[in-house]
C-alpha cells in the first residue's frame, strides 16, 4: 500500500468508527467489517441497503448486525478481513512511524501496535480479531488521554513560562533604568563599560560625561519639579543621540553618560557639541506659570577607551575633561588632556 492509498484507509477508518458509534453499533470484527465497505462504497448492495435502513431509522441491534454481515460481506468475509487487515497494518506502521521522537510515552504505544501487527499475523479468526481490536481500542483511548493531558500540560506550563519570562523582563528592565529619565542606571553603565573593557572596539571606544550648569540654581529658584523637568529634558537630548550599541545613562544627579562604542574622540566630540547646542536652544518654560527658564546649558567631558586599562581609568580621564569645561567658562565640549587637576567645579 503506497502513501496515498494509506491515507485513504486512515480517512475511512476516521469515517466508519464514529458512524458506528452514532448507532450505538458494537465495535466488532463483523461490524466493522460491515462499517467498513459501507464507508468505503465498495459493496454497492450493502451501501444501499444501509441507506435505506438509515432512512427509515432502523436500530441497528445484534440480530440486524449479523445479518448485514451474512448476506452482504461473508461470502468475501475471509479475502476483505485480511484485506482489511493489512490496511490497518499499514496506517499502524505510519502512525508508528510519526512516533518516534514523541517521549517515552509514545514509544510504549508504539511498542503496543508492534505487537498488535504481529497479533493480526498469526490469527486470522473472528474471536481473534475481537480482542485485538479491543485491547487496540484501549490502548488507543489511554494514549489519547494521555496525549490530551500532556498537550495541556505543555500549553499551560508554555503561558507560565511566557509569564514568566515577561515578568523576569519587566524587572530586568527596571533594575537596569533609571526611573525619572528611563535612562540606564549607573549599574546598566557599568556593565556596558565592562563589555567594552572585554572587548574594544578596532575603531576606539568614546565615553561623553555631560554636567547640567549651575543646576543648583535652577533647583533654588524653581523648585525640585522643575529641575525634574529640566533633568528629563537633557536625558532625552542625549538619549536622541544613542543609536544601535551605544548607551545613554545617568551617572547621577544632573551628570549623564553617553558612552560610544566604535565612535573616535571627532566624531564624539561632534556629537557632544550637536547635544549642547539642542540644549542651549531650547525654550524651556514653567508647566503652570508658562514661565521661561533662561537659558540651560551642558558641559562635556569625552575621553577615548585605552586598551587594557580599568573603566573606572576611562571615567575618571573624562571627569577631568568636564573639570576642565567648566573651569574654562561652561556650556562647552572638551576632550581628554592628560595631567589635569582632580577637583570639581560646581
């Protein structure tokens, strides 16, 4: 039997066992037998006959049963029995086959219609056959079941685990961002800057230290939600400029980070300068008076990663250039120069 003819004795085995159970026709030999060649259209007396019992709708009880048997399918009983028993032979073999990556579960079944193919080798009688096809019916029933319960189990236990993941999601997401600008944190920074540590860039790492001038002001004169308004304002400018690996964060306070991985001290400095003319040329005003701010300004620090070196080097090369951008009047971006004083400016 090719494929095709196998799926064509599967489709009318699908077919004849619920017609037989709709009657409430036991699932013997006979009657599938009879059930069969019914389904299959190839007895066309029988076919009719059914018809018209169907019509009339007749109980299908034992003694009708037998009957059907006798006049329409025993005088070929023996050829369409083994003929029928090779198809099923055949769709076992199939479906076994499907089974063979399914669990230790499905390879227990599978073993059971092993030995059903072999059963129906080595008898060929009425009773015989009934048995096989019972015990075939049970193990077909628990493996149903148990495929059921465990295709449930998998659905359930794969939303859990959906859940999960998003909840795990969620609060990676918000031990690594900082809540007032949903910038990352300094702990977000300081594995970025660990990765660059393990693996510089061929091209050179730049890391950009932004500090809010004389925020203190703006704080003492404003109050602590506007400087919250200014700070999500400057965070947002920076965090415009961070594409694909690069890093907005803030550092605390009104200090924020950019760090650049494969970006040369030119083209972070380029960068640094477009954030302090965006910020410089803002128009900020107070939510509730309309009240403008003044003019808020940014200063810069950048130095460039040295191979081999510790990040905490990095940052402390950049903090000495932003010391220097404030020292030299403000509002300005100043790379790296070695040798310069420790001390802040406020």
């Amino acid at each position: 039997m090719n494929r095709s003819e196998t799926e064509k004795a599967a489709a009318v085995l699908r077919m004849a066992v619920p017609r037989m159970s709709q009657h409430q026709i036991a699932a013997t030999p006979r009657n599938y037998a009879v059930w069969y060649q019914y389904v299959e259209g190839s007895n066309p007396a029988l076919k009719k006959r059914i018809d018209e019992l169907l019509s009339r709708a007749v109980t299908f009880d034992d003694e009708l049963n037998d009957s059907l048997f006798e006049e329409y399918v025993s005088e070929c009983n023996l050829k369409r029995v083994s003929g029928i028993r090779d198809d099923i032979q055949e769709i076992i073999e199939d479906v076994n086959n499907t089974l063979a990556e399914t669990g230790q579960q499905a390879d227990d079944y599978g073993g059971v219609l092993d030995r059903f193919v072999r059963d129906l080798d080595e008898g060929s009688d009425t009773a015989r056959l009934r048995e096989l096809v019972k015990r075939l019916a049970r193990e077909t029933r628990d493996m149903r079941h148990a495929t059921k319960e465990l295709r449930e189990r998998v659905e359930r236990n794969a939303a859990e685990m959906e859940e999960l993941k998003n909840q795990l999601e969620k609060v990676r997401e918000e031990a690594c961002t900082d809540p007032l600008t949903g910038l990352a944190n300094r702990q977000a920074l300081y594995d970025a800057l660990q990765r660059v540590e393990e693996s510089p860039s061929p091209d050179g790492d730049s890391l950009l230290l932004f500090d809010i001038d004389h925020f203190k002001r703006i704080n003492d004169g404003y109050g602590h939600l506007v400087g919250d308004k200014v700070i999500r304002f400057v965070s947002g400018s920076i965090k415009k400029q961070a594409h694909g690996s690069a890093l907005a964060a803030r550092y605390g306070g009104e200090e924020f980070v950019l760090l650049l991985p494969g970006h040369s001290l030119e083209k972070a400095a380029n960068i640094g300068e477009h954030v302090r003319k965006l910020v410089e040329n803002a128009k900020l005003v107070r939510s509730d008076t309309k009240e403008p701010l003044g003019r808020i300004t940014l200063s810069c620090g950048i130095a460039r990663y040295r191979p081999g070196e510790a990040t905490t080097a990095w940052l402390e090369r950049a903090d000495q250039a932003l010391y220097r951008a404030k020292e030299s009047g403000r509002n300005r971006v100043l790379v790296e120069a070695p040798g310069a004083p420790r001390a802040r400016a406020s």
